[in-house]
C-alpha cells in the first residue's frame, strides 16, 4: 500500500461487494419473481438488469426480486422507485430490460412503449 | 455467525438449497460478525431488502430458498417478530425497534461485512482513516483529534483517549507499545468479542493511528485464549493487511513502521487490569501492579506503553474518518459518541445494542430490549458488571452515560446491562457477583484476596436467615474498606454491587435478618413451599418429590414436611393446579 | 538529588525528592506498619498496612511505594487508616494459625508485632461462619519446610528467591483466597531445583518458612549415656548467638557460648578452624594435580553446600570440574568419627557429630549420600544459630548469666587452641597461598579486576608450578547462571573459580531474623562480619599454629607422597541430579 489512490482502487472495486447491503435511499427496482413472473421470463430479465448495472457501475440502484406484483398476463412487472416517484413496466423482455436501464436509470426518460397502463405517479 | 446457536450447518444447508435450484450464482452467501440480537440468533438476512429471518433452523433453509430467494415470497413466519408491522408489512432490519434507535459507530461494520475480507472493509471506508492521519496529519494532530472527539475509554474507566495518547507521546522514548485491551472478562459481556470478530480491521486501524499518534511502532493485541474464533479473524486480518502493505515497513510511503503481535491470555478476569495484563505479556503471573507510575510512563519492559480497549480503538479507527466534529455531536456534553450494551438478563429481545450516549435507561430497556418478559416488573439494572452497581427502577430515566452511572453509585464498566425483574433477590445477586470476584482475585493484595472471600461468606450468613443487623453493618464496613484499601481496580470495585444494593435495597437486606424472609423468596433457607386448600389431591407432588416429604392421601389435601424439604420447587412445576406456593 | 517538602500529619518535612511516604513519615520517627515491604527486594504493595491518606488523592494509599513530590499533604493516623489496618489484620489472621507458642517466631513475628501494636480481635479466625483455608505442610526438603498455616502471603520470599538465586523456586500456585506459596503445582520442596540458601526464611516475616529441626534429635542423643555428643561450632555464630537472647547486632559472646555447649551435655567440642584448615590444605594438592596435569581440568571450589546442588541440579555437563574435596563440616565429621575417635578411644559407632552453622545448605549437605564414609554419615546433626538458641531456652538456660569459659573437653585441646579463620580474604585466596608455599614459590597477592561487563565476576591470573592460571571469585546466586554464560561468550578458560555466597554466611537462613524495618536501619551484615574480624584479629598470632597442626593432620592422613590425593575419608563423589521440570 503506498498511497491513498491504492485504497481508492480497492475500495471502489470492492464497493459492489457490499453496496448491496449498505442502507441507501437510491433509486430501487423491484422485478416480480413469483412462479409465473419467472416462467413468463423474469430471471433473464433480472440476470440482465444486474449485470447491466454492474456493467455501467451504477451506484444508487438497488434490484430487488419481489413476488407476484401484478396479474399474470402483464409479467415480467418491473417497477422503478425513484423516491416518491414509482413507475410500472409491463411485459418486460430482455430488450427492454437494457432501455431501462440505460434510458430511464442513467438518463431519467421513461421508457414509454412498456408503461403500465395505469401507471400512477 | 452464531456459531454457539448453530449457525455453521446454516451455510451448508443453503448451499445445498441454492444448487439444487439453479440459483447458487445469483446469491451471495456472506458469512458476517454479530448482528447483535442474541436472543433471535441464529439469523439469516437476505439483501437487498433487507429481511430479517429470525432462530432460523437448518429445515428452514430449504423454505427460505425456495421461497424467498427463488420465488421472492417473503417467509414470513420465520421473520423477526418485530419487523413485520401492523399492516403485516415487513420492515427493513434497521427499521425494528431494537435497531432503529441504535447509532452504529464501533458496530458499524458488524454483520454487514465479511470479517474475512478485507476489502469489504475497504469498501466501507476502513483504512481511510488511516491514511488521512499518515499523510495529511502530524501525531500531534491526531492526539488533539482525539482529544476534540471526547472519545473516553470504553473499557471500564472512562479515561480520556486523547489525553492518556498524549501522555505516552510526552514521553521520550526509543520504544513505545500500544495494546489492545481484549481480555473481555465482564461475565455476560461480549461486545469486543463481536468487533474483533464482525470487524477485527476496525482494531487494527484503530492501533495503526494509536501507535503513529504516540510513536510506537509495535503493538499486542491481547486477547484471551476463550475467544478461538476471535483469534482466527484476528490472525487472518493481519495477515491480509500485512499483503496489502497496511501493515509492515512504510505504510502509505510515509515512512510509518508498525508491526501487530498477538498474545493469548488464559482468561483470567484480572488480566483486564493494565499492569497485570503488561504483567500477562511479559511472561509473568498476571497481577497487578501499583500506580503510578502509570503505563503511559512505564508499561510494557518499562517502555511508554498505551492500552486501549476493543470498542475504544473501533472508536478511533471511525472518529479519524469521520471527523472529531462529527462525533463530538453524538452524545452528551462530557461523554461522547455512542456506546455499546450487552443486553442481558430478565429483558426480551438480549443481545448488543450500540447507542448514543444520554440515551435513557428506559429507552434502551423498554423500546430496544423489548421490556421485561412475563408481565414481571423491572427491579434494578445491574451496570458494568461484578465491578458496577444498581440502578433502581425509580432511575430509568437516568441519561446514561459515564458520569450519571457514577452519580448513581455504579460505573459503565465495560458496557454490561443485567436487567433484573422482580423475583430476583439483591442478597441472592450480590452473592453471584461476588462469587465472581472471590473467584478472580489473582490473590496478591490482602483486602481483596481475603475481604471479597469474607463479604461472600457474610452475604451467605445473611441469605441463611441467620443474620442479624450487625451483619449487614459489618457488610458495608467491610465492602468499604476493600474498595478503600484494595491494589487495583479489581478489588476497589469488587464491592460496588454490594454497596449499591445496599444503597436503594437496604430494606430488603434487612428483611433476610429481621423478618427472616426474603421477599423476592429466592433464598433457599427462608422460603417455604405450602400446599394450598386448592390442592385435589392428585398425590403428583408427592410421587415427585425427590426426598419423599410430601403426604397425604389421593383425593386429599396434601401437607409438606418442612423439615425435610429442600425446597427444589419440583412439586411446584408439577402441580396442575397451581395449589403450591413458594413463600 | 533534590530535596522536596511535604507535609504529614500537618508537620513539614523536607527530604530528599527519591524518598517514598514510608521513608519520609520515617524521618518523622513514625514507624508504619509494614508486612510486604522488603527495601530494593519486595516492594510489590500487596499487603496493604502501610496505607496512607494523601489529599486529593482516591481511596488509601500503600505508602511503601509512593513516591513525593512538593506541596504533597500526607496523614498516616486517621480513623480511616486506623480501621483499614486492624480490618486488613483480622483478614490476615483468620487463615493464620495462631499456636505463637509453638512457633519458630514467636520473639520476632512481625505479624504478631501487629496484632498486637493494634490490639487486633480474631473476629474472622474464630467464627464458624467463616471457612479456613486448608494448611499445606511442604516438608520433603532436608532443609526447608514451608507451613502454609502461618503464610500471609506477602510474597517476601519469592522475590529473595527470585533476587538471589534468579532461579524462581518459590512462586504462588493458583490464585485468589486459595493461593499457596512454594514450587510451581505445589511440588514438593526436595526436588524443585532449590539450592537451600535460606535467603526465603530470611524474608519471610513469620515462621511460613522455616529450616527442618534437628533440635529434638540432638536432645535425645545427649540424654542418651551410650553416645558420645561431639559439636562442630561455626565461627560466626559466636557473633551472632547474641541476637537470640537480646543482645545487640554483632555481640560477641564466644565464651558464654563454650560454657553453653559444657552445660548442655556435649561431650566434647571440636574446633571448626582445624576442618577448615585441612580443606584448604587438600585443594591446594588438587590444584596442584591439575595444574601440573598436561589437560589442565579447572577446578571449581565452594564452601557452600549450594554450589553443589547448583552445578548438579541445573550445570550436569560441569560436574567433573567440582573439586572433589569435602566441606569443611563434613571433614570435620569424618576426622571425628575416623580419626580422633580411636585417638580418644571412644566408639566411633556410638559418635554423634552435631554441627551449629548458620547456614541451612549445611543440613542438605549433611544428608547427601557421599556425606559418609565407611558406611557412617559424617554429621549427623545441624543445628542452626537459631535452633541452638532456641535448643537452650528449652532446657531452661539462662544464657545471659552464663560465665564465660573455653572449649572444654579433651578433643578441644587435640584441635585446639582457638585459632583464626574465615574466608575475609576467601578460600581461593587461601587455598592459592597455600599451594604455592607447598611447592617452595612465594605467594603472591591477587589484584582482582571485574571480568568484562561482569561486576560479580572478579577475576585475575596467578602463577603456580610455572604456569599461569586464570582465577575468578563468582559472587552471589545470581552470578552463576551469569558465570557460564560469560565463559560461553568469552570462550575464556578458567582454571581455578570460587563460588562465594553474596554476604556470606553472615545472613544465613539459619541466623537470627530481623525484621524489615530493623535491616532498613541496620547494616546487619557488616555489623555483624565487623564483629567477626575483630574476633579474630585478637588472635592473630595463632594462624600460624593452625597451618602446623594442619600439616601435621595431614601426615597423618597420607602415608607416602605430599601432594597425592588424600584418603577418601575427605573426598566426596557428585553426580547429575535433575530436579523436576
């Protein structure tokens, strides 16, 4: 160890390590994972996004698997909470996982084509 | 790791789960410190939500997998009582009552790191600190630093860190030491057995800064040999710190040298006390001896020497960091920051709580610890252990911090809380504690090693029912002198249980010799079992009683030989119908 | 140094600024009570009877080990004080088994002074609500027995051993209210590694430690009409027996001892000087043996008995070093049972040799194997100062009113007269000038240096038979250890050392004790080896004699040549001798 930049190295690349368990009021991705979200393809979903935020070193993101969010047909549910602000996706793939991630999360634009219908403010 | 509750098949078991399900590369299975609940261990907490599974047992693994972890459906029966709200909501762990009024500075990385990896630690922030007194500060900076930061010893005394570091670096000398104090001996207390073994860098970085502040570039750690797994994280720490370079030969380029040896004590109470635990490392029979001269001036073979304890150097490591100012705020006006309680006794939810000082009795006893258990009434809370006192339930709004416990005839000691209900008798408590010192004296000065045996034995004269008052008179005389007279602190506080019993529950001493009672009938001696008019006749009582005392006919009322009973309370438990009474 | 002023009990004192409390309420003529403290060896603070108040300061204070500085306000008389002293006394007493009457100490027991002093009631001892702890008799040692039952635990002992010796035989076992004093796992005394120099019964303030009695089997051999009682009386104990009886440090009462001995039944006294004479005279033959011998073997000498059991309990590899000439006690036994006996015509079966030294090593010595000869021990009895003090107030003598007289009986006049002795100038000294005086050369005066880095090693060279030879004087028990491990680094050959006790036999386990607070105040050493010189000085003149009836006991001895060994009757055997580990 020879300088404060050493342990800045360590420290940002260990960060993920524990960025998880840290208590932090960022923006939180819930992604339904009941037995139907997964058959209608919420694993990849959520594979994707995680590897996603790892990727691009999100800080402020927290995914979270959760359980049966919304009716059957509109899975793989994916809500974005961004403090008060809570938008729904419906029908999420793959493909739209990623816009998400690089539209809405680092760029603030929702992405429209996947909004719940009755998406609520 | 509860590991004395079962938490090490835990793991097994869920990697078992994990694999079968496919799903063992998207969870990440961290083996963490104390979290500080014992009463709920073992638990399992699954991030990111932070859910709080509760007394999980190895069946409940394969629930919580395929529940939880695979489907994402909460297991809600296993989770921690507390944290499931009204609305059945569940709550986030630091959200519970236990944890929400805590203030987490020397347990901050408990339970949420790996202890095992140092970077994790890193990642928290551990070592920056440090660095910052390294390179941006001179030693001098870092004892005023200390000083502004208010930080006072968390081992028992109270003693100002900055100050007892300034001492040691007005010393001239060709070598200095620094100790770390972790002889842990408080029966019930184990709070620095939780940082060594959920954060053991915290310590280290805590003696780097000591040891560049004072000018030592060795330091021990002491640390008795009862703590195995405590002992392996602390090897594996410095191991890994030394691989790094945050340990050894010019650490962050500044020139700064420190080395960390261990030294294993074999448990002896005593050895807590500075100079037996210099005494202890340098090869000789741990007792102490007097001051001053004082370690700062003479410890370790005669060198300057500091010995600060686990929680105060997990203190320091965090104050460089966050800043003496940061601190100073938390806390109240001569005691600084936060400290860490082992909750323990007649209390619901047991374990370590770590809060701010000024915090009050009741806080800590009735919203974090969750009240007294079976509707009982609080009596006392014994503070600082076989070395502390009472304090009475009429003080529960005591602001707890180092000079309020004084005040109340007790001491903070090194943070054990024994929160005792009303069917516990002061003379039956006195005698525990005293027990205890009687059996830890190291036997060197004549008060101690003779007075405590003395006392003990008054107490169990008293407890028989055949005392008188002179015995109790004899009693405080006595317990005075010993803390008059006595070589180390040891022996000056061995009879502060007895002195602060006698303080709020002088009445209840004197009911033992007077009344020959003992009104929370604990004694053996004075209490007697009786059989009530209720009883049926069911002869369960009688078939039983170990010693034949009981008689009576079936369907009649049955009548206890007081004279051959030993008052084991066996035909009590048995009663169906509660007719037997212990009075 | 500088001096400080301090106050006790509202009286101003200036003293010197190294002063402790004790030191200085000294000064004051106040005599604090004291149990632990023993100056520059145990100053541990443990008993807690010196306590003082000091202003602004919490709690009581022990004042042994305080140190002063200016403006310091001290009280040493307040009811506080008063009671911790008589509360700390009663704990001490109720393990303590009061039989005074019985004991070794009953005159000098610094416990008992307090009780006393202090008017103390046996509160805690007496009551049956108290538990007494269990008395430990450790008594396999041929020379020291350690009582438990008396101990108060003050740690006086182990620090002399530890002070002394460097060995640390005596340590506390276990801990708290059940601690005992002795080897480490209460090993027996025997086998511990202790090298009986006595310096443990010295320290100690009552009779915890104390020698192995032979006070009762001496009485019965004098009742008995068939044996003949011969004593051996050392030297010093002319100047020492006085202490026993009141007198003062150093008192010389040679001739009230003689009458004594007359009194008391012993058949006949032999004159120590002779014995000793004969063992200077048989070391310089063996000096001279290996001196001449091509693979020079040094030779190690002591009159101490711990020597001995030192290079054969912890320096196995040095035993062929030793000389092998008996002590000057076991000489004299052997020359009594042997040799003079058929001059007398007694019966040597029925001799009993007695010995009086001070020193306690001695009844080890006199109860090792090679302490025979044909088949019959060499001494069969030592009693020290103490015991023989001790020995005649039980038959109720009045020694104070004793006329003073000579030896009697008819070996005093075959060794006799009384003659000079003792090691001032040391038996290597001697022994080297006696060598030389053998072999026709002059001696020649020793001009001792320190060895280097050792201030306990003195060292020098000699010439003898055309060589020279390198001789040291290791003093102490500390400086043994330090002595080989001196010729481990230097590689340094030493051909002739002496092992000398650090103040001689003068304070002996087995001479009179006094208390710490008199040895703060008393040089008792030099007083009482000034009073030895003088002793001897008035004679001076008859040194000379000694060396002729030596030379003459030495004929006698050996047939043939001057300088081969002697008959075995003098020579003693040693072997390894490892003590538990």
């Amino acid at each position: 160890m020879k300088s404060l930049d050493d342990l800045k190295h360590i420290r940002v690349s260990a960060h993920r390590k524990v960025a998880m368990r840290e208590h932090h009021p960022g923006i939180r991705i819930h992604i339904g994972m009941s037995t139907c979200s997964i058959d209608a393809g919420a694993r990849t979903v959520l594979n994707k996004m995680i590897e996603l935020i790892v990727k691009q070193d999100l800080p402020n993101v927290t995914v979270i698997p959760d359980g049966h969010i919304s009716t059957c047909e509109q899975e793989p549910v994916v809500i974005v909470l961004d403090g008060d602000k809570k938008t729904s996706y419906h029908n999420v793939d793959e493909a739209a996982a990623e816009r998400i991630i690089k539209e809405h999360i680092q760029n603030g634009k929702v992405v429209t084509d996947h909004l719940a219908k009755k998406a609520k403010k | 790791m509860c590991v004395s509750r079962g938490a090490k098949t835990l793991r097994d078991e869920f990697e078992e789960h994990l694999d079968r399900l496919g799903i063992r590369s998207e969870v990440k299975l961290v083996n963490t410190g104390c979290v500080g609940l014992c009463e709920q261990g073992p638990f399992v907490i699954v991030y990111p939500e932070g859910v709080f599974y509760a007394l999980v047992k190895n069946k409940d693994v394969k629930t919580i997998v395929e529940e939880h972890l695979y489907k994402g459906r909460i297991v809600e029966k296993l989770v921690f009582e507390e944290a499931i709200t009204e609305d059945k909501q569940i709550k986030d762990i630091n959200e519970t009552s236990f944890y929400a009024k805590q203030k987490k500075i020397a347990l901050r990385n408990c339970g949420l790191i790996n202890p095992d990896d140092i970077e994790e630690y890193i990642a928290r922030d551990g070592y920056r600190g440090l660095g910052k007194a390294l390179l941006e500060m001179t030693p001098k900076e870092v004892i005023d630093e200390m000083k502004a930061s208010g930080l006072r010893g968390r081992g028992g005394g109270g003693f100002s860190t900055g100050m007892k570091w300034q001492f040691a670096y007005n010393n001239e000398s060709d070598q200095k030491y620094v100790i770390c104090n972790a002889d842990e001996g408080d029966p019930g207390a184990f709070m620095d057995r939780a940082i060594l073994e959920g954060d053991p860098h915290s310590v280290l970085e805590g003696l780097m800064i000591a040891g560049y502040a004072i000018g030592a570039d060795k330091a021990y750690i002491y640390v008795r040999i009862e703590y195995p797994t405590a002992i392996v994280k602390l090897k594996q720490a410095i191991v890994q710190a030394k691989e790094l370079g945050l340990l050894g030969d010019n650490i962050f380029n500044s020139g700064f040298n420190f080395d960390i040896e261990l030294r294993l004590g074999a448990g002896a109470f005593v050895c807590g006390e500075e100079t037996a635990l210099i005494a202890s490392i340098e090869g000789g029979r741990g007792m102490p001896r007097n001051k001053p001269p004082f370690p700062a001036n003479r410890g370790l073979w005669n060198k300057p020497t500091i010995i600060n304890n686990v929680e105060t150097l997990a203190n320091v490591s965090a104050i460089l960091w966050m800043g003496a100012e940061e601190f100073a705020k938390i806390g109240t006006e001569k005691s600084r920051g936060t400290k860490v309680f082992s909750l323990g006794g007649n209390i619901k939810n047991s374990g370590l709580v770590e809060v701010p000082m000024g915090t009050t009795m009741r806080e800590v006893i009735e919203e974090i610890g969750g009240g007294i258990p079976g509707g009982r009434k609080l009596k006392a809370v014994q503070t600082g252990g076989p070395s502390g006192g009472a304090v009475p339930a009429s003080l529960m709004d005591m602001k707890i911090d180092y000079d309020t416990l004084v005040e109340a005839g007790t001491m903070m000691g090194s943070g054990g809380m024994v929160v005792l209900d009303d069917t516990k008798c002061v003379v039956d408590i006195c005698r525990f504690y005293l027990e205890f010192t009687v059996d830890e004296s190291c036997g060197k000065c004549t008060p101690c090693r003779e007075g405590t045996k003395k006392m003990y034995e008054l107490l169990e004269v008293i407890s028989s029912g055949h005392g008188t008052l002179k015995d109790i008179d004899d009693l405080e005389r006595l317990a005075n002198m010993v803390k008059n007279s006595s070589l180390c602190g040891l022996g000056q506080s061995a009879p502060n249980p007895v002195l602060s019993m006698l303080e709020h529950f002088r009445d209840e001493f004197e009911a033992h010799v007077v009344d020959k009672t003992c009104p929370a009938a604990v004694c053996k001696p004075l209490i007697n079992y009786e059989i009530l008019d209720n009883c049926i006749g069911c002869t369960k009582c009688a078939q039983n009683c170990p010693v034949d005392c009981i008689s009576g006919s079936l369907k009649e009322l049955h009548v206890i030989n007081q004279d051959d009973c030993i008052k084991c309370g066996v035909c009590q438990n048995v009663c169906p119908v509660d007719a037997i009474i212990r009075a | 140094m500088d001096n400080v002023t301090i106050k006790i009990n509202g009286k101003e004192i200036t003293v010197p600024a190294d002063y402790t409390a004790m030191q200085a309420a000294e000064e004051l003529g106040l005599n604090i009570p004291r149990l632990c403290f023993l100056k520059d060896i145990n100053e541990t603070s443990a008993c807690r009877l010196c306590v003082v108040d000091v202003k602004g300061m919490r709690g009581l204070k022990n004042s042994c080990t305080l140190a002063i500085h200016d403006g310091m306000e001290i009280e040493t008389d307040t009811q506080d004080i008063q009671d911790s002293v008589v509360e700390n006394l009663k704990l001490l007493a109720s393990n303590h088994i009061f039989e005074c009457w019985a004991c070794d100490r009953e005159d000098n027991c610094e416990f008992l002074d307090l009780m006393r002093r202090y008017n103390v009631e046996n509160t805690y001892g007496e009551s049956f609500d108290y538990t007494k702890k269990n008395r430990q008799l450790n008594d396999s040692s041929p020379a020291i027995v350690l009582d438990s039952g008396k101990c108060i635990l003050c740690g006086r002992c182990i620090s002399a051993c530890d002070v002394y010796t460097g060995l640390g035989i005596l340590q506390f076992n276990q801990r708290g209210n059940v601690t005992f004093v002795g080897p480490a796992n209460n090993h027996p005394m025997e086998d511990s590694g202790c090298i009986n120099c006595g310096r443990c019964i010295q320290a100690c303030p009552v009779a915890a430690i104390k020698e192995q009695s032979h006070i009762d089997g001496v009485l019965e051999a004098i009742k008995d009409p068939f044996r003949t009682v011969v004593a051996v009386v050392h030297p010093s104990v002319a100047v020492t027996l006085g202490e026993e009886f009141g007198m003062d440090i150093g008192a010389n009462v040679e001739g009230k001892l003689h009458a004594s001995l007359a009194k008391l039944g012993f058949d006949d006294v032999m004159d120590y000087n002779i014995a000793h004479e004969l063992h200077i005279r048989e070391e310089a033959a063996e000096l001279i043996r290996r001196t001449k011998a091509d693979d020079a073997e040094p030779l190690y000498t002591s009159c101490a008995p711990g020597w001995l059991d030192y290079i054969e309990q912890y320096q196995g590899d040095q035993l062929g070093t030793l000389s092998g000439v008996k002590s000057p006690q076991q000489i004299a036994g052997a020359l009594i049972k042997h040799h003079y006996a058929t001059q007398l015509g007694y019966q040597k079966e029925r001799v009993v040799v007695v010995s009086i030294h001070p020193a306690i090593d001695k009844k080890a010595e006199a109860a090792r194997d090679d302490a025979s000869h044909a088949g019959m021990a060499d001494v069969d009895f030592v009693l020290t100062t103490k015991e023989y003090a001790r020995m005649m107030k039980r038959k109720n003598m009045s020694f104070l009113q004793l006329e003073d007289s000579a030896p009697h009986g008819a070996l005093a006049d075959l060794t006799g007269p009384q003659s000079t002795f003792y090691g001032v100038q040391g038996v290597l000294e001697q022994t080297l000038h006696t060598a030389s005086e053998l072999l026709g050369e002059t001696p020649q005066e020793l001009k001792y240096k320190a060895a280097r880095g050792q201030k306990t090693i003195k060292e020098t060279t000699y010439s003898l038979a055309g060589k020279d030879i390198n001789v040291a004087v290791v003093q102490g028990g500390m400086t043994i250890a330090a002595f080989f491990a001196h010729m481990a680094k230097t590689k340094k050959a030493y051909h002739f050392v002496e092992f000398i006790e650090e103040e001689g036999c003068m304070i002996g386990g087995g001479e009179p004790i006094r208390s710490a607070f008199e040895t703060d105040y008393h040089p008792v050493h030099q007083l009482r080896l000034d009073a030895l010189i003088a002793l001897q000085e008035g004679r001076a003149a008859s040194a000379v004699q000694l060396k002729q009836n030596a030379s003459v006991l030495y004929a006698s001895l050996h047939s043939e040549d001057d300088n081969a060994p002697s008959s075995n009757m003098v020579r003693a055997s040693y072997q390894d001798r490892p003590f538990y580990k």
